[in-house]
C-alpha cells in the first residue's frame, strides 16, 4: 500500500490545484483552488480556451463579475472530477472589508446554484482576518460554507471556531519557512522535522483543541513543503495536498503510524477554553509576529495574482 493509500485511511484527502486535469489520477475527496492557482492553471495552453471562451461569453460585464465566472468555471470543471467540495476563494483585496467579502461570497455561490451546483458543495475561501472571520460568521449563518485560509495563529482558529465556520486551512509550509529564514545558519532541519516541524506543531495544537472543546470547524492541513509534513499530520480531518506531493505519496511504499488520534484520549494535554473579542484577536495577532507577517505577506501575495488575472481578463476583453 503506498503512503496516499494510508493516508486516505486516516484523513480526508483534498487536492490543492486548479488543474482539474490532472485530478481524477489522484482521487481526492475535495479540490481547493486560491487566485495564485488559477493563475498558473490559465498560463497553460490546456486552459487557454476555457478562459477565453469565459471571457468572450461575458465581455460586458464589470472585470469583477467576469473574474467570478472564471472561477466558478473552474469550480465547475473541478466538482465533475471530484465527489465532494471545491474551495473557490473571495478576491484577496477585500481581506479587510467584511461587507464587500460577504457580498462576493454570495455571489459566487449564486453562480454555482445557477449552474445547478448545491451550495453544499462548495466552500467560499476567505482570508483569516478579522473582517474575514465575522464576513463567515455571517455566511455560515445563512448556510454559506467557508473555508478561512490564511492561517497562522492559534488566535485565528480559535475565533473561526467562535464564528462556527465549517473548516479552516492552517499553513504547515509557511509557518515552517518562516521559522527557517529567522533561525538562518542555526536551522536543524532534522531536529525540526515530522512532529517537531513548527507548521506540524502549530496544526496539532488546533487540531487538539478543536477535539478536547467538541468544536465542529473541521482542521484541512494545507500548504506542504514536503511529505514528511504531510504524514506527521495524519488523522487531521483533512489535508490539501498538491499534485507534486500527491505524486510523491503515491511513489512511496514507506509505512507510517496515523499522527493525530481518533478519540479523545490521544488529543493531548488538556487546553483551557479561550474566546477573543476584536480587540484581544488583533492584539494577540500583533504578538505573534509569524502570523502577522506571514498573513500580511500572503494576502499581498494573492492579490498581486488576482491583480494579474484581471489585466488577462482585460486584455482578452479588449481583443475580443
């Protein structure tokens, strides 16, 4: 049995692309996509023409709009390869307007109902921001699924389990890149490695809170550097993965032993219950200054792709 094969056994596993292509050979469960992933999916020949055909069947309406239906096109393409869920994300630079947020996110979800998807289905992507967790509580309440991304503290779980959001995606990869750069030459990648990795440390602590508090906001593992990370997380409810690392577990036969446990006795030391208002959120955030950083960086990250796909958008518009 090869080690996605295991991994299937313990956690729920989620592909991490827009590729829809490539996806039926890996046989996720789920499919998560961000602006940075769709954009390299349209920069290749394959999906040249679905942007196209896209665009020249919505040229007159605003970029925005036009940006949506893209999206929802590939979520679309996505939900006829895999079962479950796509995770379509809201435009990164409404990170800190919650209105604007909660008014995209219905939007996109009205796309997906007018092409016949059940909003069950799919899972509206939003930046872990304040602005962004009161945006989902609000969605949530309506029975809009949302997937709050850009996760790095132990504050911004805590206050997506408050706001009842049905999953979060915590950041192993980054948290770990972040660690790396600021120990430089000091860096034992073997002494911090698998459970003592500090994006593995940091999905596990939330992972047992969520468990010991009997909170339902399911934990998706996300941005992996390695597999090592991958497997030192097993039994997280789910695990987005991309297609090179779903690669690498299907070429591996190494066994592994199941991380995180299935019932309450394995769910680590007990953790007293904590709640924020928005002032202690922003405070304990402004303290943890790999959050702060790391979320600040990938907002501005996603939204320099999303700036990108818009000129796409605009340039075909235009030539059309």
């Amino acid at each position: 049995m090869n080690q996605l094969q295991q991994l299937k056994q313990a956690s729920t596993v989620v592909a991490d692309t827009g590729d829809f292509l490539q996806l039926a050979r890996f046989a996720p469960q789920d499919a998560t996509t961000n602006p940075s992933l769709i954009l390299k999916a349209v920069l290749q020949s394959d999906y040249a023409p679905l942007l196209a055909d896209t665009v020249a069947a919505h040229k007159s309406a605003a970029l925005d709009d036009i940006v949506d239906q893209v999206l929802v096109r590939f979520g679309l393409e996505i939900l006829k390869v895999v079962p479950g869920r796509v995770s379509t994300e809201v435009d990164a630079r409404l990170s800190f307007d919650r209105a604007a947020t909660v008014a995209r996110a219905r939007r996109l979800i009205a796309l997906y109902e007018a092409a016949g998807v059940k909003r069950e289905r799919v899972l509206i992507k939003i930046a872990a921001t304040w602005e962004g967790i009161e945006a989902a509580r609000e969605l949530e309440a309506d029975g809009i699924f949302c997937n709050l991304t850009l996760l790095f503290a132990f504050c911004q779980a805590v206050a997506c389990a408050d706001a009842k959001v049905r999953l979060i995606s915590p950041f192993v990869g980054r948290i770990y890149d972040w660690h790396k750069k600021s120990l430089g030459a000091s860096w034992d990648e073997a002494a911090r490695s698998l459970s003592n990795d500090p994006g593995v440390q940091s999905v596990t602590r939330i992972y047992q809170y969520y468990k010991q508090h009997g909170i339902a906001t399911q934990v998706m593992g996300a941005s992996f550097r390695n597999t090592g990370q991958i497997t030192a997380l097993s039994g997280c409810d789910l695990l987005t993965i991309s297609p090179d690392l779903l690669a690498r577990l299907e070429a591996s036969e190494e066994p592994f032993e199941r991380a995180l446990g299935a019932d309450t006795a394995d769910h680590g030391a007990p953790q007293a219950a904590i709640t924020y208002d928005e002032a202690a959120f922003r405070y304990a955030l402004n303290e943890d200054a790999m959050a702060s950083e790391k979320l600040a960086e990938g907002i501005r990250g996603f939204a320099v792709d999303a700036g990108k796909l818009d000129k796409m958008i605009e340039d075909l518009r235009q030539a059309a």
